[in-house]
C-alpha cells in the first residue's frame, strides 16, 4: 500500500493542494502536449536568437545596445499590449498603426501650436485614441460591419487624417522636455534598483497570495518551492539587466554620462501590471475571454458583448496613443511617416510572436511584451549583421508564419484532447 493511501483523509486532501515540484513540472508538460504551450515559443525563440547574435555580434551583448533594445521596441511593445485585447475577441485592429500617428499628431499639434502644458497634451492624445476606439467599436459591435473591413479603412482614412495635422507632409518637432525624455532619458541608478526591488517584492507577494487563495478555496496551489524558482528567477534577470543599463555607457563620460534604466522601461512595466490586473482579477477581463471563447454562449449567459467589444477597442486605440507618444519622445518629431511603415504589422505580430491567439479566447499583455521582445531582438541584431530592410521583413515574416502555424497547430491538438 502506498504511503499516499495510508494518510488520513485530511492528510490526502492537504498533499493534493500542495503538490511537489516535480507534479508541477509533470501538470506542465502535459499541458503542453495538451496543446497549450503559453509563452514558451517566445521564450525559447528568443533565447535562440539572443545566443545566435552574441556569438556572431559581440556588439549585441554590449550595455549600449541593449539599452537600445528597450528604446526601439517600446511603441511596438505598447501598441501589441493594446491589441491583445481586440485579439482575444478574435477580432483584429488594421489602424492601430496609423492611430497612433494620429494621436502623436495631436501631442506634437497641441505642444507646439497651442503651447499647452505636456500632460494636457497627453491627455488630448489619449483622449483622441479612446474616441477611435468607441468609434470602430460602435462599428463592430452595433453595427455589425466585420473588423477587418472597418479597421481596413480606418487604416486608410488615418493616413489622410496625420497629413491633414501635419500640414500635408511638415515635420513638427517634439521640445518639451518631459515628453521627450520618457524615450530619451534614464532612470537614477539608485532609482532602478529601486523599481527593481519593488517588482520582486510584488511579484513574490502576488505569488504567495494566490497560492495561500487556493488553498484556502480547496483547489491546488502551487508549492512554495515552484513559488521561489519564479521569484528566484525574476529577481536573477531583472537584477542582470538593471546592473548592465547602470553601467557607464557613454564614450565619453567626462563630457556627459549615460547610466541607468530607461524611462521608458517603468511605463511599460507600469501598464503590463494594469492590464495584467483587468484580465485576470476584473469581470472585464473575464468577460472578455468569454466572449472570446464563444460569442452566443457569452451573450446567453447575460454578458454585455457588444459593450465588452466596444471597450476592447477603446483599449487598444488608447494604448496605440501611447505608443505613438513615446514614437514622438524618441524622434523628438512627428511627421506623416510616425505610426506607417512597419508599425502595425510589428504590433500584430508581436502580439501574436507572444502567444495570443488569432483565434481569441487565449492570450495575456505579457505576450505582447514577449513578442516585442522577440520583434526587436530580430530587428536590432540584423541591423549589427548589416543585413537590409528586405532581410528584416523576410525573417520578421516567418518567425510570424511559424507562430501562426504553432497557434493552429496547438489548437488542433487541444481540441483533439478535449480541452476545446
């Protein structure tokens, strides 16, 4: 007889809402053979393309350069957190792009035409990417006109509408000085290790309360061993990455200093926490995946799709306007070009290179800010082989081609399981 058998009935109970490490691991696994392979695409993609470009680029492992890293991917990063949320309704946003061009064009238009206070100016940009999003929302859900054609023209109107702010083609520059530090400047080196501190303690403290949640409700929790290994591992990279940006990375320090963590690093970590927080612990965010999962079977249960897909897309559009912010704060400008070229298709694909569905019903902002990762590693590391535009799009394409087929795939097997 097994020593599980020969417990006590409590004894049993307790052990199965505590289980090992090993049965988190083995719970895991099976998960993913099940289909449901989370971020773990991204993470090893990332961690591939990482190693390939420090070995045949020294200079990617540089403290400079992976400063740069964070600078380069954060609007693409910020627009991908918006999109999750119209993804996981198994909608999509073609002009998240360009409405972030247009919401930077007000930034820039109110600055420097109106001369108004900076967070009065980022409030009207907000302001304005909300409003596009009750707009194309309205559209969807009232109007009952498929995402696609109505983000298609908002994708082509949008273009118009940035010409039309900036005078038909004028480059307005960007001078307050707040604005243009959030892409520019860098965080105290003693501030960063404070953020640094904060976060671990937080995500410990989250980690612990909702295994110490479960327990209490009789449903399995994780053990605190698994618990330190997540929180070992955070505070293990984290602290990494904030010792090398508060190292010197200028070429002349005499002259001018450059150390600590960007600004723009908090921002996102600020909003990864906010919206992480609204889809897991709010009945928006549970109405949200819901309605993802199966439209009819939601709006019989008594929830309010056409108001949950309204404000998907106001968040989406709210966080292309801050995308398109932090574009002006690192050109210091705005010209008809912010928010065009690649921007949507990076967003989307980062989105997506993350782990969200196309489908909707599965993803987290975490993805987002893993495939931004992902995206910007890509663009920046082929950047220092000297490989060209074309290159970029050809790799960027099929690492997208092979997420897409891996989501496909996994929903597949899912389905084949029984999970869906």
């Amino acid at each position: 007889m097994s020593k599980v058998k020969e417990l006590p009935g409590e004894a049993v109970i307790a052990a199965a809402q505590s289980p090992s490490i090993a049965h988190s691991v083995r719970a895991y696994w099976e998960r993913v053979r099940g289909g449901d392979m989370g971020a773990l695409p991204a993470v090893l993609g990332l961690a591939v393309l990482c190693t390939v470009f420090a070995v045949a680029r020294p200079a990617f492992v540089t403290s400079i350069n992976f400063a740069n890293l964070f600078t380069q991917g954060a609007n693409v990063t910020l627009i991908a957190m918006g999109l999750v949320f119209v993804l996981l309704l198994g909608e999509i946003d073609l002009s998240a792009g360009f409405a972030s061009g247009v919401c930077a064009a007000v930034l820039a238009v109110t600055l420097a035409s109106f001369g108004l206070p900076w967070y009065v100016c980022v409030l009207a940009a907000v302001a304005t990417g909300a409003l596009i999003g009750v707009v194309l929302g309205t559209l969807v859900a009232k109007v009952g006109i498929p995402s696609f054609v109505v983000t298609l023209a908002a994708f082509l109107a949008f273009q118009g509408l940035v010409l039309v702010l900036v005078n038909e083609g004028t480059n307005i520059s960007v001078r307050d000085s707040v604005i243009v530090a959030v892409a520019n400047k860098n965080l105290p080196p003693l501030l960063g290790w404070i953020l640094y501190a904060v976060c671990v303690a937080g995500f410990a403290a989250v980690q612990l309360r909702r295994a110490r949640s479960r327990s209490g409700r009789g449903l399995v929790a994780d053990p605190l061993s698994l618990i330190a290994a997540r929180v070992g591992a955070l505070a293990l990279i984290g602290g990494l990455a904030v010792y090398v940006l508060n190292l010197e990375r200028s070429r002349n320090p005499a002259l001018v200093s450059l150390t600590g963590v960007p600004i723009v690093v908090p921002v996102i970590v600020v909003l990864l926490v906010v919206w992480t927080l609204v889809l897991r612990r709010t009945a928006f965010g549970r109405h949200l995946y819901a309605v993802g999962g199966n439209t009819e079977a939601a709006r019989r249960a008594g929830i309010p799709v056409d108001r949950i897909k309204i404000a998907a897309f106001v968040i989406c559009s709210a966080m292309a306007a801050v995308g398109g912010i932090v574009a002006a704060s690192r050109a210091s400008s705005v010209d008809p070009n912010t928010g065009g070229s690649s921007v949507l298709l990076y967003a989307v694909g980062a989105a997506v290179i993350g782990g969200t569905s196309l489908f909707g019903g599965k993803g987290r902002v975490l993805d987002a800010v893993l495939g931004g990762a992902v995206v910007a590693v890509i663009e920046n590391g082929m950047g220092l082989m000297g490989y060209g535009a074309s290159v970029k799009y050809l790799v960027t394409g099929s690492v997208l081609l092979l997420a897409a087929g891996v989501d496909a795939l996994a929903r597949k097997r899912a389905a084949a399981a029984g999970l869906r």
